[in-house]
C-alpha cells in the first residue's frame, strides 16, 4: 500500500522558522550578539537556506537582528534608547487601552483575564520563565483586545515582539504577578481612571525593572521618571485624559 507525503507550503514552512527563531531570542536560547548562519539553521530546523534567508530579513524588519556586515547577521544588542523608546509607545497605548477596556469589559473577558491570572500564578510559583513571559503576553493583549479598538491592536503589533523580548529580561516575577492583579481588579472596578492609573504605574515601574535586568543600573530619566505634576499617586489617579493630551513623556 502506497502512502504519501504531505508536501509543507514553502510560506507555512516560512512561518514556522520565523516563529522557532524568534522564540529562539525572545527566550534567551539566541543571545544579543549571537551569528545567526543561514546553514547551520536550515540544518537544524530540517529545511533548506531559502526559508531561512528569508526569515532573517523578516526578523531584521521586526527590530530583533541586524547585519553587522554583508555576510554576518546578529542578534540584536538593546540599548537603553531602544528601552526607553519602546516604553514610551507602551505607556501612550496601554494606559489608554486600559481606560477603554474599564469601560467595555464584559463578564467573559474579566474570567479570561482571571484564568491568565491563575496560569501566571502557578509559572510564578514553578519559577517557568517562559511560560511566565507567555502568560503575561497574552495578559498584556486580552487587555488591549477588550478595548476594543482595532486601530490600538494594530499599532501595537510590529512591536509586540520587541516588548516580549525586553520584558521577559524583567525577573521579578512576584512583583509583576500583584501589579497584573491590581491592574485587573482596576480593571474590573469600570473605573477608567483607576485602571489608567495603575497601567500607567506598572508600564513605569516594569521600565525601571526592565532597565535594571539589562544594563544593571537605575533608569535615567524617561518613562519612569516623567510624572506630570497634576497627577497624584497610583490610588488617586491621574487627570481623565488620554495620553495625547497629557503632553510629551
């Protein structure tokens, strides 16, 4: 009896090396400075050069490697401009995200959000980097998903990547745990200004954190440190505004 082979489409085969490779470096399994070589990867992942050339320039675009030469391709070293930057695009979109969703959430969403919770709680306690980093991922984008605001979703998705990667760097797992559940229970309150609030307090404090993990020193002045003077401490809230109105950050 005769059997045949599933032939992969050469774009699904694309799709597949580019996901296993930016895993590979959102997971620390390709470190910054890392020579990504076209042969030894077709090699391990079982395809030929062609799918693999082509997810190294896809990955080049979503910021993660760069070429260093014309024949020698790396990951990429983050710089704390490159934090800074990616932190302040984050602090503008989710702290709005989080005031729409406050106002929108339905039932479902909030027992989804719990679930992720719940999920986070025991790769916290297990000490699953990634699965951590996973779980607080798609926390991340249910919240951004209940606003309901496609346009917020598609400005923040080439740089989704990116984020993952710098956040998982952030190792204080404990303390990201109670900000995600004080960010929930805000959230859950309808409260938009509450919910604003603590976004905006945990965007600030994971910058700190995050800036700590990579370069071993305080953050210098930047997502972190630019509170406007009208607005009181996370409890209090900030003006209700949206962050285009706030001014420069």
């Amino acid at each position: 009896m005769s059997s045949t082979t599933k032939i992969e489409p050469i774009g699904a085969v694309r799709e597949r090396v580019l996901a296993t490779l930016r895993q590979d470096i959102i997971a620390g399994r390709l470190r910054p400075g890392d020579r990504l070589v076209e042969r030894e990867l077709a090699e391990r992942l079982g395809v030929s050069r062609v799918p693999v050339r082509e997810a190294i320039r896809a990955l080049v675009v979503e910021g993660f490697v760069h070429f260093e030469s014309a024949r020698r391709t790396v990951v990429r070293r983050l710089t704390p401009a490159d934090v800074k930057e990616l932190f302040e695009l984050r602090e503008a979109l989710e702290v709005y995200a989080a005031g729409l969703a406050a106002a929108r959430a339905t039932p479902e969403d909030l027992a989804e959000v719990e679930r992720l919770l719940d999920q986070a709680a025991t790769a916290t306690e297990a000490g699953d980097a990634e699965t951590i980093t996973d779980v607080n991922s798609r926390l991340h984008d249910r919240i951004i998903a209940m606003a309901g605001n496609n346009l917020l979703i598609e400005a923040l998705e080439p740089v989704a990547g990116r984020l993952r990667w710098m956040t998982r760097r952030n190792e204080e797992w404990p303390q990201l745990l109670v900000e995600h559940r004080e960010l929930y229970e805000a959230i859950a309150s309808g409260d938009p200004t509450r919910a604003k609030s603590h976004a905006l307090a945990h965007v600030r404090t994971n910058y700190r954190s995050t800036v700590r993990q990579l370069f071993g020193e305080d953050a210098e002045q930047g997502p972190a440190d630019q509170t406007p003077a009208d607005q009181g401490p996370p409890d209090q809230g900030p003006p209700d505004q949206s962050p285009a109105d706030q001014g420069p950050v």
